[in-house]
C-alpha cells in the first residue's frame, strides 16, 4: 500500500493523490456511456519528480477496477501508464 492514498472527488470529478493532506497529483475524468474518461493528469509543481503521477495512476485503476468501472484513458499520461501496465488493458472500454 502506499503511502500517497488517491480518493475519488465526485463533487470535482477527479482522482486526488495525496502527500500530507494536500493534493500532490490528480486525475479530472467525465463519466461517458458508462465509463470513466480520464481527461488530464498532472501534479503539483513543487512535488514533480517523485514518480506521483504513476502512483496515482495504479492506484485510480486499481480503484476502478475494484468498482467494476471500465476506462477511456484520453489523456496521454493515462494512455501511455495502461501501454506500459498491460495488466489493466482489460479495463479499456471498447
């Protein structure tokens, strides 16, 4: 488990990493035709670096997957992490 838990924000539409309270990486989505559209990923500036982006991005799969929920990974960082992690391509709505 890791140290950074990532939540899901309905009220903001979007996965939230945090590091000591605060938002270090999130993750905005749109519920589209029954499945979650991962719109954007990036992380806070002053936290670059620490690999948080990748963190959340298991963890936010992982998550997803746990609800059943299947996934369009519009934004790049998303669509690359899922190429690189072929153990969540099942997870990609067709």
């Amino acid at each position: 488990m890791s140290d950074y838990p990532v939540q899901d924000n309905p009220a903001r539409r979007r996965f939230e990493l945090l590091v000591d309270g605060e938002v270090g990486a999130l993750a905005t989505y749109h519920v589209r035709d029954g499945a979650i559209m991962i719109l954007h990923t990036e992380t806070a500036p002053a936290m670059q670096g620490r690999g948080l982006a990748s963190e959340l991005a298991r963890q936010t799969l992982d998550q997803l997957r746990e609800r059943g929920d299947r996934v369009i990974p519009s934004c790049p960082f998303f669509a690359h992490y899922i190429a690189e992690h072929p153990e969540y391509a099942d997870l990609v709505a067709r």
